[in-house]
C-alpha cells in the first residue's frame, strides 16, 4: 500500500509541478514525507488519509481555478518581476 502512495504521489508531483518539500509540508507538515517514503518510510493510515485528501481538495481546487502558487515566492519574483503572485 505505502508503494502504491508514493506512486500515487509521484504523479501527483509531475500534475501540479510542486516541489516535494512543499507538498509534504502542505499535505502532513513534514517536508521530509516525500524523500522518506522514497526511501522506505511506510506511511500510516492517518498519514495515507492526510495525503489522498491534499491531493483530492488541490485537483478540485485547481479544476476550480483556486490554486495559489506555491513553492518559495521569493523564486516567483524572480521569474516575474513586478507581478504579484
């Protein structure tokens, strides 16, 4: 099950273009989740429950045009200089 998450996660990854740190930070205040999964973690219920509802409410979100962007904003200012995220 945790192999089938992560594989659910890696997807979700290349879908959204989110860094990993930031998608575990969002999704169960962890930003190592991502990089500890990859390398054996096995996640819990409460943690798979965490995850799948993160990935769950962004896909409507962004289906809905309510996806902020994410990451570190400092780097957003620096590809667009003089617009406001």
């Amino acid at each position: 099950m945790a192999r089938n998450l992560l594989q659910r996660i890696e997807a979700f990854l290349a879908e959204s273009a989110m860094p990993p740190s930031v998608f575990g930070r969002e999704a169960v205040r962890d930003p190592r989740l991502v990089a500890d999964l990859r390398e054996g973690r096995i996640a819990g219920l409460r943690i798979i429950c965490r995850v799948e509802h993160f990935m769950n409410k962004w896909r409507a979100d962004h289906r809905a045009g309510r996806v902020a962007p994410c990451g570190d904003l400092r780097l957003y200012a620096v590809r667009h200089p003089g617009e406001t995220p």
